[in-house]
C-alpha cells in the first residue's frame, strides 16, 4: 500500500518542524560537524509532529463548520414564513 500524499500545508509544516529539529541537533566545532540524531530519523519525527498538529488544527475547526452543509434556503422558504393564517 502506497503512503499517502500529503497535504501542502502538512509539508510545509514538517519542513518547518525538521528545520527547527536539525537546528537544535547539529553540533559545529572547530574540528567538524556532527549530529547525535539520524536526519532520517528527524524528518520521519516532522511528519508525525506536522500531522499530529494537523489532526487537532481539524478537529478544533470541525467545530466551527456549518452542522447542516446541505440546506439551501430558497425564496419559497423564506414567504412562507411571513404568511399569515
């Protein structure tokens, strides 16, 4: 089964995310550069942080969405209200 693709924003989010970790895990001395941590290790690690924060992002949006996306109010709808018995 093929990985999924991932949304722009998602990306764009773990990249950022890597940059930070890759920052934060590269040791530069006189002598050379050294990291203690895999890059592989630190992009596998943005993604799971970039969907994690994706997921909640969804969920915290899912309560601002419309409840009924189908309902179309139409003129028909609206004279009726105002007609009188």
């Amino acid at each position: 089964m093929a990985d999924p693709a991932y949304k722009p924003k998602v990306r764009d989010l773990a990249a950022s995310i890597y940059a930070g970790l890759v920052e934060r895990a590269v040791a530069i001395t006189p002598n050379g550069v050294s990291m203690g941590t895999s890059a592989e290790n630190l992009a596998k690690l943005s993604f799971k942080l970039a969907d994690a924060f994706q997921a909640v992002e969804d969920a915290l949006n899912a309560e601002h969405l419309p409840k009924n996306p189908g309902f179309k109010l139409g003129v028909e709808d609206i004279a009726s209200w105002s007609k009188t018995p």
